[in-house]
C-alpha cells in the first residue's frame, strides 16, 4: 500500500480524486467535511462490466473532496475496457467560473495524462486504464445534468501497451539581456540591431548553423562580441542605441534557420508609450505575450465591411499556391514575363500570407521590397499571420479582400519565411498549400498548383518535385486545379530533371490524379527575366545559379496564371 498527496493544482473545475481498486479492496478519501466519498466497487458488477473500475455512488458527493487530501491506493490488476471515452470535462465547482470555449481551445492530444509525465521520458506502464487519482472519471460514470454543456476532452487512451513519453524542460525559451550597441538596416515594421549580452552567458549556435543544412552551431561566441538581432518596433517601441532589451535566443541556441537573427522581446529600461486608440478588434498571435490588435479588412469597425459581409465569389481569380515564400518573387516575375512577351500591362497581384511559417510579415525583406517597387500590390496576412496591409481571419476572406478590396488581376497564397517540417510525411507547414486550393476552389476561383523542385537538394525527397508537394497537392486538395510543369529545353543541362519532374508529376494530374496538368516552357528567356528579380532569389540557402530548377517551376506557374487572367 503507498500514500500519495495530491497538491492543489490552478486550473478551475472541482478537484476531483477518483480512485479504484479490486473487488474487496475499500479505497479511502480522507477528507475535512462531514461527507466523505463512499467508493466502493461491488464485486456482482464485475461479471456484467468486464472491469473493476468502480461507479461512483454520488457525483455531488465526490466533488466534496478537501484540496488537499490524503489517499490510500493498493496496487491492482485492471481488466481492459476496449472502448475509448470521450467524456465531459468536470463541471465547475460552486462559485468558480469557468469558460467552456476557453477549456474547448485548449484541448490537445497528449497520449496520457499530462500530470502524469514525469522528466525527460518516462516509461508508462499501461495506459488502458483511467489514473483516478488524478481525477479521470471511471468508464460508464452518468453524465451530471450540470455537465451537459460542458466541453468534450479525451479521458484516456486505452488498447495500446507500454508507450514512452516525455514533456517539455523547466523552460521552452533560452533568454538573454543585453544593450543595443548598433542600429543597422531597417525596412518595412522591422529593423536590426547589434546587441552586447549583459552577462557572462554565451550563444552557443548565434547566426550560424542552420538545422537540416549539415552546418553545424559555431562555438560560444565570445561574451563581449555583440549579437544579431531583430526588433519589430510595432510590437516593442522605437529602440535606439542605449537601449535595454530582453532577448529570445532559443532558435540561434539550436542553430535553426531564423536569419540568424536573436529576436526583442521587450524593452527593460522603458515601457512603450500606448498605442494610438484605433478601430479593429482581431487578436492575432493570439494568448502569447506579443498578441497584437488589428483591424480586420471584414471588422464592423472596417470601410470594406459592407463589401465583404456577404461576399462569395472570386469569379474566376486565378489563384497559385506555393509551399515555400522563396516561390513568391519567382511567381511574380513569371507573370510578368508573360505579360511584357505579350504585350500585356503588368498584372495587378497580391500576396494571401498564411500563418504556417513566421507570423509577422514584418520579417519578409522579400514582402517590403516587392511592395516598394510595385511588383506586388498588397501583401493580405491570415490566420495568425499579421503585418500585412490588410488583415483577414481565414484564406478564404484573404482570398475575397485581395479580390474586391484590392482588385487583383491574380492572387498568389503562401506561408511566410520559415518553412517547418519534420521529415515525415504530414508533419510539415506546407500541408496548408492543399487547404488554400480548397479554398480558392470553393470560392470559384482558378485554383493553381506551384511545384516545389530542386535539382541539387541533398534530400532526395526533395529531389525533383518534393514530396511537399505530392501530399499537399495530390492527398489535401480534393478540388480540380492546375498543376504547372515546367519544361526544360531538350539537350539543356536541365533536361535529365525534367524528365524526372514530369514523371513524378503524372500521378497528380488524370487519369491518377484529379488535376490538370499543364506544361510550360523553362527556357533561357524566362531564366534570364528571373535574373532581373528587385531581390536576390534564395531557397534553403541556394540562389538562382545554383538551383533554377526551383524558380523556374515558380515562374511558370506565374506565366500560367497570368495567361488565364479574365481580361
């Protein structure tokens, strides 16, 4: 027999102590008041439930348990209840409050109880059973008329064995502190600055090795050698030289692919002064320190409201999709290009940012520069994405601004900076390309499929056309579209890979596949008008010389659409 405490936890809700043992077994609840927990499981029931869970006599009852009690629990053999529950989660006590959207946003799939993961890994060794102790309902228990609107949640796993389990550190953010020495270069909501740590702690991997690129973390840097950082103003304030500021180093300590940039997260010497009062209610990065308030192009608040309350319809729209934002500037210069070979003004796009790589657009040096120059004509941030000139919730509402707010003659749609990915099949941020073809589908818009290609990827996954793009577009987008191959000149040095992209591709496109397929001519012209990008053309750290293949199937897609654009 073991004694457990059980220490008072945050979260709102009665402190429910459920317990269980084999028949015969009396399991005590130790409480404060008059009225203790009668849990006693009858051993005529086991035959009928197959378990010896027990049924709790009184809901009410049970609910009484003192915060901090102490249980007698003896160590039994459970019988397996096949069936997974998906069970109300526990009512309020009396005189708490308790929000069930709040409970029902915050739902996630742990595979046990997350109290019950301990350390780094632990092994658990049976999940098929509830952990009454931690107040998980036993199977069959009558749903109380106070929990009938109560929010849903996984009670527990059940039919699988011994499974290995870990949870995150002490802390999920490396910080440091330190003084801006340096102002740099700045550009649209963003700026750099050179910024001396204030202690003796180093930066194990600053603005160097890049995870999945084979370039490993540099050693510390030395205390005094200042850091490379980004401030977003917006977020923090104006910061000058002098300033104090708290610094987010975890992705330069892993040596992940962020710009090699430490990111401000707060003044320390100042507050900022508040914001000017202004229209908009849209919380974006929503429940994080930083969560912004926009003004969303379709707020009641906004001019475009009445525009886009009912609105439905792209009519048309041509629409590409990418997986990566290094496709963006590719795609552009190949609707330009067709429009100058045939005599055609230069199309009108905008830029639907989803939220699945960096949330701010404020980081895109890309974005500022092609808004300075008038290749694009507005950038549309969705989903938790803000920073654009216009904000909206969903696609499909970025979708409807970019073509009745800003009247664009097309409409490309991809992740920010950032790309994630796991190297699995479906554990990577450009899933979202297939969504963004629904979207654009259901929408009556012209959906367009951009390929994801390299001809020198060290991956071989991503060699050719990338298995990126085979899932998002052959698995997640159930909606017709074009799919965009381009062609490379017979006997060019291309040539090899294009025979190779045009074989992996016949699986998307009929009669396999539900797409259309349509080919494009790669040809030195169309090289040469990527050439003349207002910005160095870069893809996972390749340029324009060392992989062409990757903008070349950009820019067709850019031709195509800008072919197909209702005139």
């Amino acid at each position: 027999m073991s004694v457990h405490r059980v220490e008072e936890r945050s979260e709102c809700g009665p402190r429910r102590r459920d317990t269980w043992g084999e028949p015969g077994d009396e399991v005590a609840g130790l409480g404060a008041g008059a009225d203790r927990a009668k849990l006693r499981q009858s051993a005529s029931r086991i035959g009928s439930q197959r378990s010896v869970l027990p049924e709790l006599r009184s809901q009410g009852e049970h609910a009484e348990l003192g915060r901090r009690e102490v249980y007698l629990r003896h160590r039994v053999r459970v019988l397996i209840d096949a069936i997974a529950d998906v069970v109300p989660m526990p009512p309020p006590r009396h005189g708490e409050y308790r929000d069930t959207q709040v409970a029902e946003s915050v739902l996630v799939p742990f595979e046990h109880p997350f109290e019950c993961v301990v350390g780094g890994g632990v092994a658990v060794a049976s999940d098929r059973a509830a952990d009454l102790l931690l107040r998980h309902p036993a199977p069959r228990v009558d749903q109380g008329d106070d929990e009938i609107e109560q929010p849903f949640g996984w009670r527990y796993r059940v039919g699988h064995g011994t499974t290995v389990v870990g949870r995150y550190g002490d802390a999920v953010i490396t910080w440091r502190a330190g003084t801006v020495v340096s102002v740099g270069r700045a550009w649209r909501g963003a700026v750099e600055l050179g910024v001396e740590l204030h202690d003796a702690q180093p930066v194990p991997g600053a603005g160097v090795g890049v995870h999945g690129s084979g370039r490993a973390p540099s050693e510390p840097r030395s205390v005094r050698a200042p850091v490379r950082a980004l401030a977003y103003p917006e977020l923090v304030g104006p910061i000058e030289v002098g300033a104090s500021v708290l610094l987010n180093v975890t992705a330069l300590d892993r040596g992940l692919g962020t710009g090699g940039y430490a990111l401000v997260a707060a003044r320390t010497d100042r507050v900022p002064d508040d914001p000017t009062p202004s229209p908009g209610h849209l919380v974006k990065a929503r429940y994080t320190p930083l969560q912004t308030m926009v003004l969303g192009v379709d707020d009641q608040e906004s001019d475009h409201h009445g525009l886009l309350c009912d609105a439905d319809d792209l009519a048309g729209l041509p629409v590409v999709v990418a997986d990566l934002h290094s496709a963006v500037p590719a795609i552009i210069a190949g609707a330009r290009y067709s429009a100058a070979s045939a005599g055609r003004p230069a199309p009108r796009i905008a830029y639907v940012m989803t939220d699945g790589g960096a949330l701010p657009a404020w980081f895109s040096r890309t974005v500022s520069t092609l808004r300075e120059t008038g290749w694009l004509a507005s950038c549309v941030t969705v989903g938790q994405a803000f920073g654009g000139d216009l904000e909206a919730v969903t696609v499909h509402m970025g979708l409807l601004a970019a073509h009745l707010v800003v009247g664009a003659d097309l409409v490309i749609v991809a992740q920010g900076p950032g790309n994630l990915g796991t190297g699995t099949r479906w554990g990577f941020s450009g899933v979202s390309a297939g969504e963004a073809l629904n979207a654009a589908a259901t929408l009556h818009g012209r959906p367009i499929a951009s390929l994801r290609v390299s001809g020198v990827d060290a991956r071989a996954r991503h060699r050719g056309v990338s298995h990126h793009s085979l899932t998002a577009f052959g698995r997640v987008a159930l909606a017709p579209a074009d799919v965009v191959v381009p062609e490379f000149p017979p006997g060019s040095p291309l040539a090899a890979l294009g025979d190779t992209i045009t074989a992996q591709s016949a699986a998307l496109g009929a009669p396999v596949g539900r797409h259309h397929l349509v080919r494009v001519d790669a040809g030195p012209d169309l090289l040469a008008a990527l050439a003349e990008t207002p910005i160095p053309l870069s893809t996972m750290g390749r340029g324009l010389d060392v992989d062409p293949a990757a903008f070349l199937a950009a820019a067709v897609a850019g031709v195509h659409a800008e072919s197909v654009v209702d005139r």
